[in-house]
C-alpha cells in the first residue's frame, strides 16, 4: 500500500477504537489507513470492498491526503483502490501465455525498480495490479481515481468508482515531509 495521509489526532481516535485485538498501534499512514479498512470491513459484517471504501470516504471527507494507492489480497481475491489520480495504478488481465499465447510471465518496469517472473502462467491467466506498465501488453489499464478493483476467487474483475471527488483536504508534494515526498517520488 501506498499513502500519504497525514497524522492527526482525528486519525489516531478513529483508529484507537478498533474492535480487534489483531492490530497494534498504526504508524505509518499505511498501517493507520489499513487499520481503518479492517475497522470498516468489521462494521460492514467483512464485506472487503465495503470496508475499503468507507475508508477511502472516510480518509477523503476528514484528513488532509496526498494519494491513497491500496492493494490487498486473501489467498483467494485481490482488490485495489486508486485515489487521488496523484500516481498510477494499473491492471492488466492477462489471458494464459499473455499475448503472444505461449510465454510465463516475466515484467521488468521500464525504470527497473519492479521485476515479476512466474512460468506457471504460461498456462493460466492472471490478474497484474502494478504501479507502471509492466511490459508492451496494450490490455495495460489504468484505474480511474477513486476505482475500485476487485477480483474474485474466479478471477472475475469488477470495478466500481467508490470516490468521485477530490479529498476535502488535498496535500501536495510540498506539504510533506522531505522523507514522506522522496518516498513519493520514488527516491
């Protein structure tokens, strides 16, 4: 997970009550962010994509936020949030053998930062959820701020626009810190 979501005391007490004794204190924005997905996904009786987005909402309408980019996966779903439209997050369904139909997956980002390799799917289909185009598959989609991805145990895709306005309280580069804009930049 990627976000940048600034520490508040609003944050803190709304995570502080969390009716699990699985999840200690949040630190990083992520960890608060998750605790707050986990927090939703229990009010919303474990409706995942509840959860995530009555977070998102949450966070949006209440803390002042740079970019909430949120992938979470079960041995068995993926989901995926991408908000603001600060950076990209995108998704590619990619049929067995990808498109030439007789490779294993092999993505390398054009920056090198990012490498992906399975040979098992040279005969299965897969869901890639990745910060850039991993490879010259035109199939690459970017999700649209405030989408959310998720992907079922059948690897049925649905997506939905959970968020359709900015945050109330928009942070740019310059309102981080100089570690939490690095971390952004990914420096």
């Amino acid at each position: 997970m990627n976000s940048q979501i600034a520490s508040t005391s609003v944050a803190f007490d709304r995570n502080s009550t969390l009716p699990t004794k699985k999840i200690t204190l949040p630190i990083t924005p992520s960890e608060r962010f998750f605790a707050l997905v986990t927090k939703e996904t229990e009010a919303h009786h474990g409706n995942v994509s509840a959860g995530i987005a009555a977070a998102a909402r949450w966070a949006a309408a209440n803390l002042p936020v740079y970019a909430i980019n949120l992938i979470l996966t079960t041995p068995t779903e993926l989901w995926a949030l991408r908000y603001p439209d600060t950076h990209d997050l995108y998704v590619l369904q990619r049929c067995p053998g990808g498109p030439h139909g007789n490779r294993h997956l092999e993505h390398t980002s054009t920056a090198g930062r990012i490498r992906a390799r399975s040979s098992s799917l040279v005969d299965r289909r897969a869901v890639v959820v990745a910060s850039e185009r991993m490879d010259e598959d035109p199939a690459w989609q970017n999700l649209r701020s405030g989408e959310l991805l998720h992907v079922g145990p059948d690897q049925t895709a649905t997506r939905r626009i959970v968020l359709d306005h900015p945050p109330r309280h928009p942070l740019t580069l310059d309102d981080l810190g100089s570690h939490a804009a690095a971390s952004q930049q990914g420096q």
